[in-house]
C-alpha cells in the first residue's frame, strides 16, 4: 500500500518550550549533520545564530552564570530539538533534548488528553520513550557508523516537563558536562539529532512505521484511540472540541483527511468535510 505522504506539521506552542526568533540561515538536513559536523565552513544549521552569540561551549557558561537564558529551540526536517547551558550542583551541563513529533506526538497527545489517570499514563508514556528509543538506537547508530566506525550512541533518558494547564512535553536528553570542554561537537550526539526526524514522512533518516510506535505504547498500556478512517490517534476530550473526535497535533482537527470505510451517520459532507470514527482499540482489556 502506499505510504501516506504527510504535510509537515508545525510545532505546536508550547508553554514549556520558549521559541527563539527563527534564523534566517537556510535548514540543512540532518544527513548533513553527520557527514560534516556543524563546523564545516559551507554546513549552515538552524542554530548558526546561537554559534555565533556563543561561538565556544565556555562564552555560553559564562554567559548562563550571567544570568543569560542560554538556549537554542528548533527543528530542521523533524521534531522540536533544544540544546540549553544547565548551572547544576555538579557544575554547568548542557542539555541536548529531542521532543516527540509528528506520529509520535499525536499518539502521545490523544492518550493524555484520553487519559483519567494522567500519573499512570505519564509513566506508562516514559516507559514507552524507553523502548522507542531502544528501538531506534542501534539503527540510527549503524547510520553513523558508515561513516564514523568508531561511533557509539549516547543512550538518552525519556522526560516529560509538566506545565500547569498543558498536556506536558514528552521527549528524550542527554546531558554533556561542560567541564573542560570547549567544541560544541563534544555537547552534542549525532544519533539523538537524527532521532528527531524518525517519525517524519518527509525525507527522514530513519523512519519508525506508525504500528511500530503504536505497539510500544500500547505494550505499557497507554491508551490509544485510533481513527478507523485516516489511523490517526483521536480524542474526544480535547478542551477546543468537546465530545468531538480530533487529531490534537494535526491541522486537519476534527476533521478526516482520508476516506472512511463505513457509511456517514448523516451522510457524506464534502463541505463539511469528514468525521473521525473511532476504531475499536487494540489495548489489552
Ligand atoms: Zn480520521
Ligand atoms: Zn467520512
């Protein structure tokens, strides 16, 4: 069956996550990255302008001991990444994170939205985070190693950052002390950058199949409501549309993009466009 090619979706706003200006440099894709290392003279990224504010890992510590939000929010070809200058009680770290997308995120979010027991479900998601990325890091490692051999993958730990009235921000981290260090490329992991592209349909670097992320979830018992039109995750809680079946993280909403395979209650609308239509679940009962 051909694959779905899907629109790119933008980032949601997010409490949690402040949004720098967006440079103007021209997004290169992750394949780059690892080819050349963000140094090479011709490979520009999204994060160029927090380079040249903090050209060496010590300007942006001293910067951050300031007083200075040292941070560096965006994405290129995937899901959101922030790279932040941490002062700990071990010292000052910098903070690589890779949130959710695309899939991923609207399973995540539809399940929390669903959810009457967010404590057990905010567990149950993490876990989940940690066989994903179980899942995904060898691969994205062996796609590092075709050109670096002696390459090993930093293993990321699953977070969740709670915000009041929010659904919280799911996703991965490493942290790199800054002590002695003073190359960027040393508080950074290639593979957890790539990572960030995995639930992507566009041109991505190592994709992970819808079913696959499904089960994970699944598997620790987080409930998914799966739409039996278009496959998308949906929910009937979603605080803009009560009662009505949405994708939370699509711009279609309420919405089907697709087909749906049983008659229309009330017929079809090409006005109106279409519903979503819950499919039974495939949770364990
Ligand atoms: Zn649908
Ligand atoms: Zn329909």
């Amino acid at each position: 069956m051909p694959k779905k090619r899907k629109k790119p979706r933008k980032p949601a706003s997010r409490s949690c996550i402040r949004k720098v200006p967006t440079p103007s440099a021209a997004p290169s894709s992750p394949d780059g990255a690892w080819a050349d290392g963000p140094t090479d003279a011709d490979y520009v990224d999204g994060r160029q302008e927090f380079f040249d504010t903090y050209p060496t890992v010590p300007d942006a510590v001293r910067a951050a001991e300031r007083g200075e939000v040292v941070e560096w929010t965006g994405d290129i070809d995937g899901s959101l990444m922030r790279h932040t200058v941490k002062l700990t009680s071990d010292g000052p770290v910098v903070e690589q994170a890779i949130y959710v997308g695309n899939d991923l995120e609207c399973m995540v979010e539809s399940a929390w939205l669903q959810s009457e027991d967010r404590s057990s479900t905010e567990t149950a998601i993490l876990a989940a985070l940690g066989d994903i990325h179980e899942l995904l890091r060898p691969r994205l490692e062996e796609r590092v190693r075709e050109v670096r051999p002696e390459y090993w993958a930093r293993i990321l730990t699953p977070f969740a950052e709670r915000s009041a009235d929010r659904i919280p921000c799911f996703g991965w981290r490493a942290t790199y002390s800054t002590a002695g260090l003073t190359d960027w490329d040393d508080c950074w992991d290639i593979a957890a950058w790539n990572m960030s592209a995995s639930f992507s349909m566009l041109d991505p670097v190592d994709p992970m199949e819808r079913d696959e992320v499904a089960a994970r979830l699944q598997s620790h018992g987080v409930l998914l409501i799966v739409c039996e039109g278009c496959g998308e995750a949906i929910t009937n809680r979603h605080p803009a549309w009560e009662s009505v079946w949405v994708t939370p993280c699509l711009e279609e909403g309420p919405l089907c993009p697709s087909p749906t395979r049983t008659p229309e209650p009330y017929g079809p609308n090409d006005e109106c466009g279409h519903p979503h239509h819950p499919q039974r679940t495939r949770n364990p009962t």
